[in-house]
C-alpha cells in the first residue's frame, strides 16, 4: 500500500453495483466506494447564484429534503430560504448554502456538521421534520450553532436542553391538538386513529390530541399505529379501522399521508368515515392519488 494508489474509485460511475440494502453506492473525496452520500455531495452553495461565498459573508445553512425515493420535499423551503438570502444581499454580505436530508434523521446531522466545518455556517434554516431536528439537537448543544425549523411540531422540541440554540416557526402540537380535539361534532362520536408509529411527530401529535379529546368527554375507540415505509402493516392497520366502520378517523402521518389517504380513501368500511387531517394533507401528492 506504500507503493500503490488505493483508489476503489474517481467517480460514482466507478462503483458499480449497490449496497447489501439495496442503495446506490457513491464515491466519496478519498476515492471509497460508500453507501452513504459523501460529505461534499451533501451541500453547495445556493446563493449567490455563481456558487462562490463572497469573501466576509454570513453563510446560513439549509437543512432541506431536496431528493429521496418519496415525491414530497423541501423545495418550497429551499426557495423561500433562496428567496430572503438574495433579498438580504442587496443590503448585507450573505451566502445560502442548501444542504440535503433526505428526509433521514442521520443525514440531517451529519449534514449539520458539514455544512458548518466545510461551509462555516453561522446559523442554519432546518430542518423541516421533528425527526431530524431531535438528532440534529444533539450536534447543536455541541457545536453552539443555532437552528430553526420551519415545520417541526411534536411537543417535546419545546422542553429540549439545546442552551436555547433550537428554535422553529411552527406552533407546537399542543395548540394543533386542540382544535384537532374540536372537530368531531360530538365527544361521543365514534373516532379512530391512525398514525405513524415511529415518527416522533405523528406519535406527538396523537399523544396531544387524546390528552384534550379526553379532557373534552370524549373516548378514542382504536389506536392503531404503523411504521413509516412498511406498506403491509398500514394497510393491516386502515383494514382494523374499517371493520370498525368509525364516523371519524384521525390520520396522522408525514412522507406517508398521501399512500395512507389512498389506502383509506378504498377501504369499503370508511366510506361513511369524515376523515380528520393535519398539516401533512398540504402536500400535492396525497390528491394525486
């Protein structure tokens, strides 16, 4: 190895073939054939437009999901962030650096770091998802650059010991939940909730919205949870709801609002159903389907 050139590969083309997962595997700056996206794939500069950070500027980073298998992204937060740097920059030296999440919690931090030892960002806009802003909390007490979110919602990010670095726009779940507990007609009417088990928003928010529904008199008749992406397990949980043929159902989920929607929309015993929704049923993709 003294004499010899360890190169598995220069390019992603040079890593034939995927991962045991079934992902794409990419070359990374020391020429190794990885699994994960490399740490200068993960961000770039998206204003100014050149792709070059003026000399003195303030670098904001942006934690955004730009890619992923799901139709859903950030796009929309991307552009705003675009949007205000280059109004800033008529006044102000700034610079935007957008980096991607993918909408995976693990990416989230470690482009957190990226950005801020490869970029020297200041303060960061992101990411959007309670998810990713959990473990993207542990990297900010460490390294002491501020963060706000402009969607993350489950309650918990309000008690977060983050030295006061964390912040986000959206209101917490807590105020949603008490309109959401509102909604029904009656507290005796029949309701049943489904939600995305392992995302600490969905679980946030149907924990939040049983304490005030219970508060109001009223009696949730199934809970019944799934995991993100596991398609068998949703529909096993939409097939309980309509056996139970409930007046209401909460649907409380993120990246899979639009295939439980469509899962439900088709379930014979949900047809009477009023179907409760959140901030997840903005995304176009779920009338799409």
């Amino acid at each position: 190895s003294a004499v010899l050139r360890f190169h598995e590969g220069n390019a992603d083309s040079d890593c034939a073939g995927t991962t045991d997962a079934g992902g794409q595997l990419f070359c990374s700056d020391d020429h190794m054939c990885v699994g994960a996206i490399p740490d200068y794939k993960l961000c770039k500069v998206s204003v100014p437009a050149d792709g070059k950070i003026p000399k003195g500027a303030l670098v904001i980073g942006g934690l955004f999901r730009t890619s992923g298998a799901n139709d859903v992204n950030d796009h929309t937060f991307r552009q705003a962030a675009d949007l205000a740097a280059i109004d800033f920059n008529t006044n102000y030296n700034v610079a935007h650096v957008v980096c991607d999440t993918a909408g995976d919690a693990a990416q989230a931090a470690r482009a957190y770091n990226v950005v801020i030892d490869r970029f020297g960002a200041k303060v960061i806009v992101g990411p959007d998802t309670s998810d990713e802003v959990f473990a993207v909390a542990k990297e900010v007490v460490k390294r002491g650059v501020p963060i706000i979110s402009p969607s993350a919602t489950n309650p918990g990010i309000t008690d977060l010991m983050d030295d006061g670095l964390v912040w986000r726009t959206a209101a917490s779940d807590n105020l949603q939940s008490k309109v959401l507990a509102t909604l029904p007609l009656s507290s005796s009417s029949k309701i049943d909730i489904i939600f995305v088990g392992d995302s600490t928003y969905a679980s946030g928010l149907k924990d939040a919205f049983v304490s005030n529904f219970v508060s109001l008199g009223g009696t949730v008749n199934a809970s019944l949870s799934f995991n993100g992406g596991d398609t068998a397990a949703m529909n096993s949980a939409v097939a309980a709801a309509s056996s139970d043929a409930p007046a209401y159902a909460l649907l409380l989920a993120d990246f899979d609002a639009p295939p439980l929607m469509a899962a439900a929309a088709k379930a014979t015993g949900l047809a009477m159903t009023q179907f409760l929704m959140t901030d997840s049923a903005k995304k176009p993709s779920l009338w799409g389907q």
